[in-house]
C-alpha cells in the first residue's frame, strides 16, 4: 500500500511511522521540520500509554507533580498528581516524532500539499514543488482547515470552534499547573510550565472583541499571581481550537472510501479541556491498525472500544461543567482526599467522563467525613495558607 500523510504532527508523524514499520510505503507532507503550537502542550499519562517512548528522559519535558485550581470566586485548590502530566515543548516533540518517522523509512517530504484527486481507485498528490504522487490511500492530519478535510472530505458537517489565545513567557519554569476558572465563560486558563518557558493560555468561545476580553483575563491573573517580573520576555500566541459538533459520531467525520482524517483534522479534541495531543496519537495508532488488516472502518470501531462516547459526553455537558456553581462546589471538594484522587485521575486521563457522577456519589460519605475534619481543622488552627506559587528562573 502507498499511503500519503498530508501533515507531520503528532497524528500524521505517528500514522506515519506505524503505517512503514508495517509495510506501507509512506510519503509524509510537512514543511516545517519542527515548530510550536499554541497549546499548553500536556500529556496525560494514558497518552503515554499509545506511545511508551514519551516516557524517555531524553526527550526534554517536565512531570508536573502538583495541580492549582482557582475557581471564579477565587476560591484554591492544591492537588497532588498521582501520575505527574507530562508537559513537552510542541517543537521538541514533532521534531521528535518527525525524526522517529524517518527512521523507519518514512519519506519525508518539506513542501505543502497543494491539490488531491482521485485518479483511477487511488489518489493523485501535488505539493508546491511542482512534483505529483500517486496514493492508494490519504491521511489527513494537517488540521481542522486542511486541504484533506476541504478538499478531500468536504460533504462532512462545521466543526465546532472555539478560540485559544495566551503567552509563551521565556525563562521560568515550573513544577505545577496552574488552572483558573471565570464566571460566564465556557473556557478557563492554564498555566504549563515546559523545560525554558511557561506556557500559558486561556480558552472560550469565538466571536468579536472575545480575543480581547480573554487576553485582559489572563493578563490580570498572571500579574497578580506572580507579579509584573513574568512579563519581560513573552511571546504572544493565538489559534482556533477545533471538536466534533455537538451529536456527531466519530465515525461520522473520520473515515471514507481511501482516506481518513486523524486529530484535529477530525474534531478529535475535548470540549471541556481543549486536551488533543494524547487523543491525536491514539488516532494515529488505531489507524494504523485498521490499515494494517486492509479494514479502515475498524479505525472508528477502535476509537469506540477505547473511547466510546467521551467525546460527546464532553459535548453535551460542557455547560454544566462551566458553571460557577459546579466550578465552586468542584473545587472546594478537591480539598478532600476523595475529590483530589478523582482530580489526579481526570489529569492523567485515567478516569472516565461517563463514570464521574457515579464516583463522585459513591465516594460522598469519604467526601464528607473529609470536609467535616476540614473545617474542624480550620476552627482550632485557622485557614490554611496557600503556599506561594512555583516559579523558577531557567
């Protein structure tokens, strides 16, 4: 089989590397050989899992170790991480993953894809060079305005969108992530430490003057976090963040007669979170294990085994999980041991959407017990003093 790899993310480097360790033969279309995103850059550890090779040291990140959660009342939290978040520079792991696919035999090909058609049973690929190949099979992982979902799978519904706006601040770290919740705002704001910056953002909805709005936010929050010294070096960043529409299948909007859209391309991105690296490399894997037994429709049936329904559980609840009332309650909880395990567990993506209000009432006597020794606690000794945030100069 040829397959083209339109995109050398996470997704498409990944698709990539498997579909030729398998016997494929692969050509793989990204003109950058390496470059940031715009995303805060995390990695749960049930991502780790798709890809056991995140976990060497040699490839530099961060294990965040601890998770700050501000609700809109400015209410915190301090969690510690069970399984510490693994946070990467995006340039550092697409080159990586870009190097991993070329090691085993991937072409890689620095130029864009500038048209595709069907030709015969296969396809025909132009890029900008001028130089035509020919593909049994495409692979769209170039994102959700990409040529192979606007040219290739254009009868397939909008995505839906949402914005991410925020800073690159150069020479701090950190050992926590720091989230922040806002009243009225479908969103929230991270702060992810990497190895030489931090990486901090905000998400919410699109539309005029938001862009604006949410960038005073963060720039406020992060001012009155750590003072004026983080914003001596920055670098301003923003994109749209795509997922699937709300009551859209998987299947629906990922694969087709001799192609198939991975990641973003997909809307494989959670709605609440706005989380798509670990989901981009699990689609890259279950692809490549469709494709390896000449059945593409077993790459959804894959995804559902694993995934079924999370996605649009996500969807469909996103306005409950954003509501201050929810934010308040969750994160005065998160101060009892039972609440903080489930938090630790959702991070390292370990607990399920669909089973959260059955943990959550399963554990209410612990949960109470816990408060009740909480604020005992605090009317013999005082309310506890949140320690100061983590911040080190690199």
């Amino acid at each position: 089989m040829r397959a083209a790899v339109v995109g050398g993310g996470p997704a498409g480097s990944r698709a990539a590397e498997l579909l030729s360790s398998r016997g494929a033969r692969v050509f793989l279309y990204e003109a950058r050989p390496g470059w940031e995103k715009p995303c805060g850059g995390g990695v749960p550890e049930r991502g780790v899992d798709f890809c056991p090779f995140l976990a060497d040291p040699s490839l530099p990140q961060v294990r965040a170790g601890r998770a700050r959660i501000f609700s809109p009342r400015g209410r915190e939290a301090a969690v510690s991480l069970a399984e510490p978040l693994r946070i990467y520079s995006r340039t550092r792991l697409n080159g990586h993953l870009l190097k991993r696919a070329k090691e085993r035999g991937v072409e890689v090909l620095p130029t864009r894809v500038t048209s595709i058609h069907r030709e015969g049973s296969g396809w025909k690929v132009s890029d900008a060079t001028g130089r035509s190949r020919t593909a049994d099979f495409v692979v769209g992982a170039d994102g959700a305005s990409g040529i192979v979902r606007g040219r290739v799978a254009r009868a397939l519904p909008s995505l839906g969108q949402s914005l991410g706006i925020g800073y690159y601040v150069d020479g701090f770290t950190s050992d926590e992530i720091i989230l922040k919740f806002f009243d009225s705002l479908d969103g929230y704001l991270w702060i992810f430490p990497r190895p030489d910056h931090l990486a901090i953002g905000i998400c919410g909805p699109t539309g005029a003057g938001n862009s604006e709005k949410l960038l005073r936010d963060l720039t406020r929050f992060l001012v009155d976090l750590y003072g004026v010294r983080v914003l001596g070096r920055f670098r301003t960043y923003g994109a749209r963040i795509p997922s699937l529409p709300s009551g859209s299948a998987m299947q629906e909007s990922s694969v087709g007669e001799g192609w198939a859209l991975l990641g973003d391309a997909a809307g494989l991105v959670d709605p609440l979170t706005r989380e798509g690296i670990h989901y981009a490399l699990a689609s890259a894997s279950f692809l490549a294990d469709a494709l390896s037994e000449g059945e593409p429709l077993g790459y959804p049936r894959r995804w559902n085994a694993v995934f079924g329904g999370e996605l649009e559980w996500a969807s469909a609840h996103k306005e409950l999980f954003f509501s201050p009332r929810f934010i308040e309650a969750f994160t005065h909880l998160a101060l009892t041991t039972p609440v903080a395990a489930i938090v630790s567990e959702l991070i390292a993506g370990r607990q399920k959407y669909g089973d959260l209000r059955r943990r959550l009432r399963a554990g209410a006597p612990g949960v109470g017990l816990a408060l009740g020794a909480l604020l005992l606690r605090r009317l013999v000794a005082g309310p506890t003093k949140s320690s100061a945030p983590s911040l080190v100069p690199c």
